[in-house]
C-alpha cells in the first residue's frame, strides 16, 4: 500500500502540482485547505506524513503542528513563504521535522518526503530497541537497564523522539530546563558525555549520540 501524504495548502493551485507530482512518485495525497480541519483529519485517518503551510485561513501551521504532537508523532514538513528564522526554528521546535520555503521545486519536494519518511522508518525500527518508560524515568537497550539520572533520561527522551534530527545546545537547554534557569552549554555538554558513556557501556558497537561540531547533537538509532 501507498504511502499517504496529507497536503495542507490554501494554494489550489500549488496543492495540485504537489499532488501530481506525488502520486508520480507513487504516493497517495489527500488535500485539505483549511486549517481547522486538519487537526480531527488527522486524528481519523492517520496519514504518513504531512506537508503543513504555516499561513492557513482558520488556524496558523504552527498551532496545528504543536495539536498534532500533543497525539502524533507523524512526520511533518512545514511550508513556508515567510524566510525569518524565528519562524523556521518555532516551527522545528514545535515539532516539525523539516521545513521548506516557497517557491520551491516540486521534485524538492518529492526528495524531501522520501527523507523524512526514511527517518520516521528507522526511529520505529529503533524504538523497539531502545525502550523508554517516561512514568518511572526508566531506560532499557536490549532490555539491559541503562540507570540514567533524570536529566540524562530526560535528553535521551527528546533526542530519541527525532531521530536524525540536529538539535542544538539551546534547544536542549530549553527542553531540559523549562523554569529558564542559567546553564551553561558546558552543562549539556557534561550531561550528554555521560549518557554516551552508559549508552556505549550497553551497546559497545553502535555510537547512538552524534556531535555536529559546533552545532549540536543527534541521535542515530539504536
């Protein structure tokens, strides 16, 4: 069966060409232009992946994606004409896994919904690996115990929710410490070093937890 991609675009125009250039590349599609409608769609029909513009009549992209997550973990890609980067990071904060900018190439497109959906396959893949029970802050990798501190299970939690995806120090920090206290990046630095440790202690291997030199962190399944 298909993969279904679910458009959100008020463009009729523009939600067309992503439609025929998608079932070209053997996707079903499903268009829905108006943003109050998005949120019960999704909850009835449970699409693969969405591709989500930030200005809708009736309720803004980024609202929708901050519903969807309160109940989904579906794949979204954000659609934007608006460049400034205050949008583009709330909207990757929210939860959206990628985001592109108007006009853009349909085949831009296409290339990125293969992947995001190749990643949202391999963290369900992961997931069966690595267990995480956020009632009891409880870890386990191949059902060995990983004993983590609150804030380790904490970023491991937000880290393995996205797999591929790049966080940065302040995005951590944000997540971690949502009172705003002052921390420093050396904090998070400290913190992910000794996750790694226990991580590579369970699984000698595989590096689960990538640095980006200057950037952040990833986590790359297990």
């Amino acid at each position: 069966m298909n993969e279904t991609v679910l458009i959100v675009e008020d463009e009729q125009k523009l939600a067309t060409l992503l439609e025929e250039y998608l079932r070209h590349a053997e996707f079903s599609t499903c268009f829905l232009k108006d943003g109050e409608a998005v949120v019960p769609w999704v909850r009835e029909h449970a699409p693969d992946l969405i591709l989500l513009d930030l200005m809708l009549p009736g309720r803004n992209g980024l609202d929708i994606c901050r519903d969807i997550r309160s109940f989904s973990n579906v794949p979204i890609i954000m659609i934007t004409a608006r460049i400034d980067e205050i949008d583009r990071l709330l909207g990757l904060d929210l939860g959206a896994d990628d985001y592109i900018c108007k006009p853009f190439s349909p085949r831009e497109v296409v290339a990125r919904v293969r992947t995001v959906l190749r990643r949202s396959t391999f963290r369900q893949e992961s997931a069966t690996r690595l267990v995480l029970d956020e009632t009891s802050y409880t870890a386990t990798i191949y059902g060995q115990a990983l004993n983590l501190t609150t804030v380790e299970f904490k970023l491991l939690w937000l880290l393995h929710s996205q797999p591929g995806r790049l966080f940065s120090r302040a995005q951590l920090m944000a997540r971690i410490y949502p009172d705003q206290r002052i921390v420093s990046d050396r904090t998070i630095d400290s913190h992910i070093k000794k996750l790694r440790r226990k991580l590579e202690a369970a699984v000698p291997d595989k590096e689960l937890i990538h640095s980006v030199y200057g950037l952040g962190y990833r986590f790359d399944g297990a």
